[in-house]
C-alpha cells in the first residue's frame, strides 16, 4: 500500500469532514432544540459562499490585502448569514410551532427552494469563479501538493471554532439555557427561559458557522453556484446523523467520519460513485443505527 | 395603531433591504474585476417587504381569531360547494367531456402539454396515497418515476419490448422498489423516513448517471419506441393524440382507485395511521402490513407514469429525474391539499399548465411555487382544495317513524 496516496486521502478527507462538521452543527443544535430538519441550512452555507463572494469583489476593486480581504469576507458573511437564518427562523418555522410535524419540514423544503431561486434570480444560474483567497503559507512549502494552505486553513478554522463553541455550550449562561431547552422546552420556559430567544440564538449561530464553510470552501475550490448548498446540505446532515442528530460532539465526529470515508471510498473504490456512497451510509445509518454514533436511542412515551 | 402597524412594516422594509443588500444590489465580475451596483432592485425589496409585512401580520391575526373561532366552537363550518355531490360529479363530468374532445381542437404542441399535465396529475395522486393519505412524508418520488421511465427503454432499447407489454411491468417494479425502500425504513419517525427517501432518489439517480456502460450515462437513452397501436403506422400527431388518450385513460383509472381506497378498509387504517400510529396498534391495525402497502400503491403509478413519460418523449436521461422533480411532485401535492385528489388536480394546473401560459412568469415560476408552499403551511395547510374525511350520519329509524 502507497503510503503517501493514503496520506493524501486522509488529508484531503480531513478538509472535507471538517466543512461538513461546520455545516452539520446547524442542523444538529437546531434538531436538538426544535425537532426539525431544517431543509433551509444548506442554502444558508451557499448564501454564504455567494456573500463571501460579493465582499471579496468589493475589496478586491478598492486594493485590499489578500488576508485583509478573507477575513472580512468571513465575518460580513457570518454576519449576514446569521440574519438570513433569524429571519429564515421568523418566517417559516416560529408560526409553525404548535402544528404538528409534517407542516414545518413541508416549510422548509419550501424555504430551501425559495432561496435556491432568490439566488438565481438576484445573481445567476451559472457556475461563477470564486477568488482564491486563502494565501500561501510558507511552511507548508515542503507538504503543499499534499496538503495545501486553504486545507490547512480549513481545518484549523473548523477545530477552533468548534471548540469555542463547546465553551459557549458549555460554560455561558445562554450555551446553558440552550441546553436546558434541548432537554426540555416546556420546563425551561416555566423556570423563566425565553425559549423564542434560545430559538433564534440557535439559528444564527449555526447559520453563522455555515456562512464560514461557505466561504473557505468557495474559495478552496474557486466556484459557487445556486445548488452547491443541497448537496453539501445533505451531507452535513448525514454527519449529523452518523454522529446522532442533537449531540455536538456527534456532529463533529460524524463530519469527520463521512468526510474521511468518503474520500477512502472515492479514493480506493470508485470516484464515481462517491456520493453514492455518502447516502448510502446514510440510509445504512438511519436504519440500523438511527441514534447515530453518540446519541442515546430515544424511547417514545405514550 | 395604524401608526404602529405603519413602523412595524417600515422597520421590517428596512431590515429586509440591509439583509438582502449584497446579493441584491451588488453584482460583482471577480475576472474582470468589475461591480454592478443596482439601486433599483433594493427600491422593489424595500418596497415589497413593506407591503408584505403588513399583509403578513394581517393574516397572522386573522389566523389568530379563525383558530380561536374553531376551538371555541363558533363561527360552524358554512355548507361548501365542494361537500355536495352533484356539484362534483356534474364538474367531473364536464371536465371529462372538455378532456375528451380537446386534442382533436388544439395543436400537438397543446396537446403535448396536456399530456404533461395528465403525467404530473397521476404522479401528484400516486404521491398523494403516501403523503396525504398514510402522513408519510416521501422525498425520492421522482425515483420510482425514473425505475418506470429507464424500464421501459431498458427493455426496449436491448430487448425490443413494446409500450403495452413494459406498462404492466414498469408499475409493479416500482411497487416492488417502493416496498422494497419501505421495509427497512418503517420503523423510522417522519423526518427521518423524508430523509432516507430523498438519499434514495439520489442514489438511484447517480447510478442511472454513472453505470454508462447500461444506462447510457448522462447522456440517456434515445430512440425509444413510441406505443403501438395495432401494428398500425402513424403520423407524429396522430401518435401525440393517441398517447393522449392513453395518459387520460391512466389518470382517470389512478383517479377513481385513489378515491375509491381513501374509503376501503385500507384507506381508513393508513389516514387512522397517520392521525396516531401508537392508538393504531391498540387497535389491532397491522402498522408494517399497511405501510408496506401504502408505499407499493403510491409508488406504482410513478412506475405507470415513468413508462408513459418514456414513451411520449423518446428519449430520457436522468437529469430528468432530479429533486427539483420530487419537489415539484410534492408542492402540486402539498398546494392542492394534502390527501385530496380535486387538490392534486387543481395543484398540477397551477405547477404545470399555468407557468406554459404565463411565460412572461416562468423566471419566477419555481420562487413563487417555494414562497406558496412555505405560505399554504403558515396560513392554509390543508391546501386549497382540503381532504375530507368521509362522514356517516347516523339516523335514528325509530324516531323519525314516530315523529311523523
């Protein structure tokens, strides 16, 4: 076995795991606190990738630094992206909390459909190259074919901000009212929690984090289009699944599993096949393990 | 209070036109290193959300009150147009005569767009015995529509099987890939099960895309036969009409099934199913006996449908079988009604015939389908024509003898 071929799958898996990690804590804290798949996620993280865009072609035009330019196109995205899915959070989900379970997934879908078109219709439809803005570190000279900056750059970024997340979970007084209102919601609300307020803090901090997959992955691979968000979507929420939907730890772990086994599998099987075989983890998951790899298997009381 | 209202509109104007303000206004060229600023577009956001929120908080209020009325018990239920049965079958007659004679009036394009329409309704009422009927949300539909399609031009292209001999087949290997798909997956709960469907239209349509070698790839399979008719030659028109009829003919035969089950024995278990699955079982339904039903029936007008499609377009190729096409199946669905078959029609009208003849729309087409559906569920999430569920009066033989 070629050793460096299997350290260049395992990197190259390593950068993927951590943007679908990124992505699949939206979808895991939202699920853990409201019970939804919210559809909408992955066209947040596209949102944020066309935003990057925009802000990097306004700095671009007026002579800013390479590193000046990436980090204000990250923030502004995660700015912005946090807006979308507040108001995401208003529209189609708040007036749909006391009606069943059905209605709001209906909503979502619609609303991931909705803004796939507000995009083609303010932007375009067509694939638009993205600039590279991740810039060249120099002691990763002697690795760079393997491992390039924006890899390196990816991965770092995920792994910090994972972590301050789990602090914030954690430790702050609102990372623990998000976890009282999980466990449960109506007994978080009698003991004065404002759950509409955990509600939203939830939707714009995993939007927030989406919006910096967004952009580090548009500028790592130089495009964006419309529809990059479903698929990237549904992986993160296959991650989440692996990783069992609701737990933070899981979603990172789960990110990192189906980032790494994909690139194995398109690496050593087929590369045809390769989400293929991400969605075939996940139906094996969903119905063999629907608990996923953390999570505890839940048991419904009449 | 006018002036409250007249703020709340302004501040949410505002607070849409600084959200939408990047994608919207600024349109950037990062090769050419050039930005197109347009003002006007944020001029419409402002405005639109303006006039939006004041309508939305109208209709939240009015929601408000209706479902106060209804819990109260006030405002009773007025008699509808849609609850007698003359009204219905005088209209189904009329549809059915209009239906009847109108490819013989209009152009082949007309009619081809007719047949599309038909397709859409039979594929909408066959979604609709899973989503309306049994409650189980299904994402992959347009799978099974591909299983029908690719069954047919399959056989045809390597076999040189016919139209009448594949129609059988392309229905019951969607019901079995559909119960096939329903077994493991029964245990899961709603989204769960929406979600493991939608990986599996995935899955079969990246296979359809990437085995080449039988499928053809993306580039498809072309020169399917069209349908037979006796072994007689016919002229393109003349088979456009007849495969009208043919798709008529289906739609009416997966109308009247559809209708008939809602009221079978079958029927009542999947809608008592979806109401309450643990009350169900209490009393003594087979929950995984009726699913697994519910799935196969639904799933085989896609495959009826999918060897129909082939057969009128010739060619197909797997771009046709998308999640956008699941998506419009479901919103034809979801906007008509959920569990009403008048709803799928009357939502297939408006998915499909009214976008071919509002042209000047069709940019907006899918943005107004996706903004209406996130709508039909906030404030109408039965959908325009709502299911009923069949009512039995009960009359008390005695007393009305008596009371004479």
């Amino acid at each position: 076995m070629d050793v460096q071929y299997f350290f260049e799958l395992f990197l190259s898996g390593l950068t993927r795991g951590s943007i679908y990690a990124l992505i699949a804590i939206g979808y895991t804290m939202v699920y853990g606190i409201i019970e939804l798949i919210n559809f909408a996620h992955g066209e947040i993280y596209m949102i944020g990738a066309f935003t990057g865009l925009i802000v990097a072609g306004i700095l671009g035009t007026m002579g800013f630094p390479l590193p000046a330019i990436l980090v204000l196109a990250v923030l502004v995205s995660m700015i912005y992206c946090a807006g979308y899915g507040y108001t995401i959070e208003k529209i189609a989900y708040k007036p749909l909390r006391q009606a069943g379970r059905l209605s709001p997934l209906i909503s979502a879908i619609g609303m991931s459909l909705f803004l796939q078109n507000y995009v083609i219709l303010v932007q375009t439809s067509d694939f638009v190259p993205f600039p590279s803005l991740i810039p060249e570190f120099a002691f990763l000279e002697p690795i760079a074919h393997i491992f390039a900056s924006s890899d390196f750059l990816i991965v770092v970024v995920s792994a910090v901000l994972m972590a301050g997340l789990t602090l914030f979970i954690k430790y702050t007084k609102m990372g623990k009212a998000m976890r009282a209102t999980a466990q449960n919601r109506k007994m978080a609300m009698l003991l004065g929690i404002d759950a509409d307020r955990v509600i939203s803090v939830t939707f714009i901090i995993g939007s927030a984090l989406a919006a910096v997959g967004g952009v580090l992955i548009a500028s790592h691979v130089g495009m964006v289009n419309f529809a990059i968000g479903f698929l990237a979507g549904i992986k993160a929420f296959t991650a989440a699944v692996l990783g069992g939907i609701g737990s933070l730890p899981g979603a990172m772990l789960g990110g990192l599993f189906l980032g790494l086994s994909e690139s194995f599998g398109a690496g050593y099987i087929s590369s045809d096949y390769e989400d293929v075989f991400a969605f075939s983890l996940l139906v094996i998951f969903l119905i063999f393990r629907p608990s996923g790899i953390m999570g505890k298997a839940k048991v419904e009381k009449v | 209070m006018v002036a409250r209202e007249f703020f709340k509109s302004l501040g949410v104007s505002l607070w849409f036109m600084v959200l939408t303000f990047p994608l919207v206004a600024v349109r950037v060229n990062t090769i050419e290193n050039t930005i197109q600023w347009r003002w006007a577009n944020l001029a419409i956001v402002g405005v639109g959300a303006f006039v939006l929120s004041a309508v939305w908080r109208w209709a939240l209020v009015r929601r408000e009150t209706m479902l106060a009325n209804a819990a109260s018990g006030a405002g009773e239920r007025s008699v509808r147009v849609w609850d007698s049965p003359v009204v219905t079958r005088t209209l189904g007659a009329a549809l059915l005569v209009v239906f009847m004679g109108i490819p013989w009036l209009v152009s082949t394009y007309q009619t081809n767009i007719l047949i599309s329409f038909f397709l859409y309704v039979m594929l909408g009422i066959g979604l609709n015995i899973v989503v309306g009927v049994a409650g189980l949300l299904f994402l992959g539909y347009a799978a099974f529509y591909a299983i029908g399609a690719y069954a047919y031009a399959l056989l045809n292209h390597y076999f040189g099987w016919g139209f009448w001999t594949v129609l059988p087949m392309g229905g019951v290997l969607a019901a079995v890939a559909g119960v096939l798909l329903a077994f493991p997956v029964l245990r899961l709960r709603g989204d769960y099960l929406a979600i493991v469907t939608l990986g599996f239209g995935e899955i079969v349509r990246l296979v359809l895309e990437n085995w080449s070698d039988l499928t053809g790839g993306p580039s498809g399979i072309s020169n399917i036969d069209r349908p037979g008719f006796f072994g007689q030659e016919m002229t393109v028109a003349g088979t456009n009409i007849y495969i009208y009829y043919i798709v008529f003919v289906a739609v009416l035969v997966t109308f009247v099934v559809a209708e008939r089950l809602k009221d079978s024995r079958v029927g009542r278990a999947l809608q008592a199913l979806r109401e309450d699955e643990i009350a169900c079982e209490a009393m003594g339904i087979d929950r995984v006996g009726v699913k697994l039903m519910a799935f196969g029936l639904g799933t085989a007008w896609a495959g009826f449908a999918g060897v129909i499609f082939a057969a009128k377009t010739t060619f197909i190729n797997p771009a046709s079988f998308t999640f956008f096409e699941s998506a419009i199946i479901l919103s034809i669905v979801v906007l008509g009604g959920m569990g009403s078959n008048w709803g799928v029609i009357l939502g297939a009208a408006f998915l499909v015939l009214l976008p071919e003849y509002m042209r000047a729309f069709s940019e907006y087409r899918m943005i107004l389908f996706a903004a209406a559906m996130v709508l039909m569920m906030v404030f109408r999430p039965q959908g325009m024509i709502p299911a009923r569920s069949k009512q039995y009066r009960i009359v008390d033989r005695e007393l009305e003898l008596s009371g004479e």
